[in-house]
C-alpha cells in the first residue's frame, strides 16, 4: 500500500436518536443516525411516522376519501340494472308513441 494517500480508520461509534450506540469501523469518529434495528419499524413491528409537512395526514385524507367513493361490484351491477330499465321503459314509451302517430 502506497503511504499517506488513505483516509484515517477509526473505532467509531454511531449513535441513534432513539439512543442506541453501536461500535464499528469508519473514517469517522462518530456517526448520528436517525434509525436503527432498534427504532426501526420494519424490526419493532410499529408504526413510527416523521411527518413534518402533514404529507401522511394529506394522503390519508385522500385515501379515505376515494374508499368512500369506491362502489363495490354490486353496486355497479345494481346501477347498470337501473339504467337498463329506464332505457327499456323510455324505447317501450317512444314505441307505443311512434305507433299511435303513425296510426
């Protein structure tokens, strides 16, 4: 290896947010982290959000608000039935009226 041309290794030592502290090997002597196994939701199994501009709040308001709107196939089905008939009745309407003008 070539002198003076690779960083310093340290012992470093990362410290998490939520207070953790784990030893390893870095070019730098201390490392803050925002998360680790310890804090980290995918491990906890909670549900931690860092929401700072309502960006959760805003998706979740749009969420609910397409899950109410959202008809379910029945409704659908129930919806394309009603049109049906309204449009049966009006053709059997216009018929009955075509015939009696023709008459």
């Amino acid at each position: 290896m070539k002198a003076e041309i690779h960083p310093k290794y340290f012992a470093s030592t990362m410290t998490c947010a939520c207070g953790a502290t784990y030893k390893t090997g870095s070019t730098l002597e201390k490392i803050d982290i925002e998360l680790c196994s310890a804090c980290h939701p995918f491990f906890t199994g909670k549900q931690k959000i860092l929401d700072t501009a309502r960006r959760v709040e805003k998706f979740t308001g749009k969420a609910e608000k397409k899950s109410a709107t959202v008809k379910t196939a029945k409704d659908k089905a129930a919806e394309r039935a009603a049109r049906a008939q309204t449009k049966a009745a009006k053709k059997a309407n216009s018929d009955t009226s075509i015939k009696s003008v023709s008459r």
